[in-house]
C-alpha cells in the first residue's frame, strides 16, 4: 500500500517537495489553505506550513506535520509536540527548567 502524502504552503517553501516529485498546493493565506484542505482529503499525510496551519483545526484522523516556512520557524510544531505529550503522560516533560 502506498502513502499519499501532499505539502501546503507558499511557492518558495513547497518548490523544493515538488522537485521531488511531492504533490503540492500553494496557499499564500488561511482561506488559500483550507481550500486546499478540501482538495486533499484522500492524502494520508499532510505538511502543511506553520503560519497556515496556526489557526485551522485539522481532522484528528489525518496525519498533519506543520513545517517552518521560508521565514523561518514560529514554533508551533514543538507547541503542538509539547502538548500532545503533555496529554499523553500527563505532565509537561519537555520544557526545559532552570538547574540550581
């Protein structure tokens, strides 16, 4: 069984997946990007930029992997990684503490 993965986001960040040969959509705003969400609800896996994913709630049963843009990063993929784990083990394991 092959996974269909797919990427979203601005020209310049998805231009590098689909020289690899990645399915891509170009969303250059929130509306752009959940219009191509529509498009793509038979792919098993999506990346999707930070900035465009920061206010969409995405479907619990897709795989949704928030990647920096050209710009940079926001750190909305570690806030969500640092979430899920802080619901998963009921503490919040990853912040980094002061030693002393």
């Amino acid at each position: 069984m092959q996974c269909k993965m797919v990427v979203i986001g601005d020209e310049a960040t998805v231009l590098v997946f689909r020289s690899l040969g990645i399915p891509t959509y170009i969303a250059n705003n929130e509306g752009e990007a959940r219009e191509a969400l529509k498009q793509v609800k038979d792919h098993d896996i999506i990346f999707i930029t930070e900035r465009l994913a920061a206010n969409i709630e995405f479907d619990p049963g897709k795989t949704v992997v928030t990647i920096p843009d050209v710009s940079g990063s926001v750190g909305l993929g570690t806030k969500r990684l640092k979430d899920l784990v802080e619901r998963a083990v009921g503490v919040d394991i990853l912040s980094r503490r002061e030693k002393g």
